[in-house]
C-alpha cells in the first residue's frame, strides 16, 4: 500500500503538488512556491523554466500552489496526462504511479462534497479518464502496472479511480465492444457513487452496521449521482445507466428497482462487480481489506448469485493472469476460487 501522495502540510491559502506530477506540463499554469521558512517563497513563475521543475521532480520533492490557481494546474495536469502515460522515459511502473497521482489531484475536488458538481468539472473529469482508457486500451504492459499501482487506503477518490481502472481492464479483457464501449465502463465506473456526496457523513462514515433507516438514506446515492450527472451535462450521458444501475444485482436483491439479470445492461453488471471487489479488497473505517482470494470466494459462494456467473469468471481469469505475473500479490490461488465455487 502506498503513501497517500497528498497528505503532506501546507500553509493556509496553499496547496501542496508533487514535482513529479508537473514534469509532462507544456507551459507552468500558474506560480510555484517552496516552503521553507514562516512564508512560502515563490520558485517559478506562471510560464517559466520547466527545467527548475524537473530537477526538483528528480529529488522527489514536492512545490506549493495557492489555492486560486487550482482549477489553472487541475487543467494543465489534465491536459498533460497522454504525455505521461506515451512518456518513454519513464518505466510503465512509474508512469502508472504519475497518472494515477495526477488522476487523484485532478479528481479529488469532484469527489468533495462541499463542491457541486458543475458542467466543466465534469468534463474534466471525463478528460482525465478517457486519456487513461485509451492508453490502457492499446497498452498491455501499461494494464498490468497500473492494477499494481492501485492504492487500496480508504477514500472516495481512490475507490473510483481503482473501479473505472479494473472496469477498463476487465471490459478489455473481454474484448467488451467498441472503445466507446470501454469509455462508458471507464467513466461510469469513475461517477458511480457521486451521489455519495449527498448522503450525511454520519451514515457514510458510519463504523457500525446500519439500521434499516440508515440503509435507506444510503440507498438513495444511486438515484442521486444519476441526477447529478445529468444537471451537470444538462443531458442524460451514455453512461448515466451505470450510475443507476451498479447496485441491481441479478438474483433481484439488489436497488433501487430489484431487477433480475435479464432486465440489467451488461456494462451495469460488470461495473457491479469491480465496483464490489475493489470495495472489499480496500480498507474502511469499520473493517480491514480482505485478501483478493478472499473477496472473490466470497462474491462466488457467500454471494451467489448477486454476480454474472460470465463476467465474474472472466474477472476471475483476469486476476489469477495477474496474479501469475506478480509473485508479491497477497491473492492465495485465484484459480482455486474457481474450482472451490464450481
Ligand atoms: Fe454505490
């Protein structure tokens, strides 16, 4: 599990950026500071010498940005992230860590209640994604650094960016359709649960078992990250049916309309089952990770049925791929869940 790449103090009015995330930027988008005695001091300024960034990048050091500026760098950084993932230069290892730090600074905002979720914030989320989709659709070697590089701490950000990553991977995987097809999985998977901003953090952070009240509050984020998404665009997306849909589950017990398997789209489904396997491989308030054997055996037996016995087995074979290609995963045998499931 990795640090989380933000955590780090800043001044009041400031905000902290890793060098490392500013070194594919065309053009510095605002002033850079570095903070060494009472007052930042201004480093670089709005356009100037990337050099003096990339210098400091290679020291793993981080510069500070004042907060006015942040929509300037969230764009930039945006705009910046096909370079990275193309950036031959650096190991995919390195450049799946750089995307996915660049992701997690580009994406936090929308993830944060106090903003609503506005038309350009939305589009810039779909900008950050779809540039990691397109790379991910062509690059094999780059599929599995980025799994890898998946951080598994407990935050709304993190959850999302790891739902649409195994979304893409596993739509790829199997060969799911068109690469629009892929871009929907990608972003539905990102804006799932963005009607989470609107349930109470009493609830959400909740380290107990809801009661049924409880429960039906948390229900409602399905409905209300749908509605959110369309105020935001000002139109239903292609992928607004994912957001809908990725608590339905297909035996009928899940929400918000109990569908059966038949009457839930394909990309729903899949959407459903990364969504439900990040969540239980991830830590959270009220319980520690499980293992990823683990989580897998328990949506094969203790849940069964809830899954697409197609798209679970597929997911299935896509991990046991990975887990072959990486000694160190804490997996147990993949292919054992398989065979214990039936
Ligand atoms: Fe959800």
């Amino acid at each position: 599990m990795s640090a989380h790449p933000f955590i780090t103090p800043a001044p009041p009015g400031y905000e902290p950026v890793p060098a490392r995330v500013l070194t594919d930027i065309a053009t510095l988008p605002c002033d850079l500071y570095i903070w060494r005695g009472p007052r930042p001091i201004l480093y670089a300024m709005r356009g100037g010498d990337l050099r003096k960034v990339i210098t400091r990048a290679q020291r793993g050091m981080s510069f500070l940005v004042r907060e006015i500026d942040s929509d300037l760098l969230r764009g930039a950084l945006a705009a910046s992230l096909p370079r990275v993932l193309a950036n031959q230069r650096m190991t995919p290892v390195e450049r799946s860590k750089t995307a996915y730090s660049i992701a997690a600074k580009v994406l936090t905002p929308v993830f944060t209640r106090e903003n609503p979720l506005d038309h350009d914030g939305l589009l810039l989320t779909h900008q950050t994604i779809d540039a990691i989709t397109l790379h991910l659709i062509d690059d094999e070697e780059m599929v599995w650094a980025m799994v890898a590089t998946m951080q598994k701490h407990v935050a709304t950000h993190t959850h999302a960016i790891n739902t649409a990553v195994y979304g893409i991977v596993l739509a790829r995987f199997m060969q799911f359709g068109s690469t629009d097809a892929i871009r929907d999985v990608a972003r539905g998977g990102l804006l799932h649960d963005i009607g989470k901003n609107r349930v109470p953090r009493v609830v959400l952070d909740k380290a107990s078992t809801l009661d049924a009240s409880e429960w039906q509050v948390m229900r409602t984020h399905v409905k209300a990250g749908h509605d959110m998404i369309v105020r935001a665009l000002g139109y239903p997306p292609s992928y607004a049916h994912i957001i809908a849909e990725h608590h339905e589950r297909c035996d009928g017990s899940g929400y918000p309309a109990g569908r059966l398997e038949s009457g839930i789209a394909l990309d729903s489904q899949l959407v459903g089952i990364v969504d439900a396997f990040d969540a239980l491989t991830s830590k959270r308030p009220y319980r520690m990770a499980v293992s990823a054997f683990d989580a897998l055996h328990i949506m094969r037996v203790a849940m069964r049925g809830q899954f697409s016995d197609e798209i679970l087995r597929e997911f299935i074979k896509l991990l046991g791929g990975f887990q072959a290609m990486s000694a160190g995963m804490d997996s147990g045998d993949l292919a054992g869940v398989m065979r214990v499931a039936g």
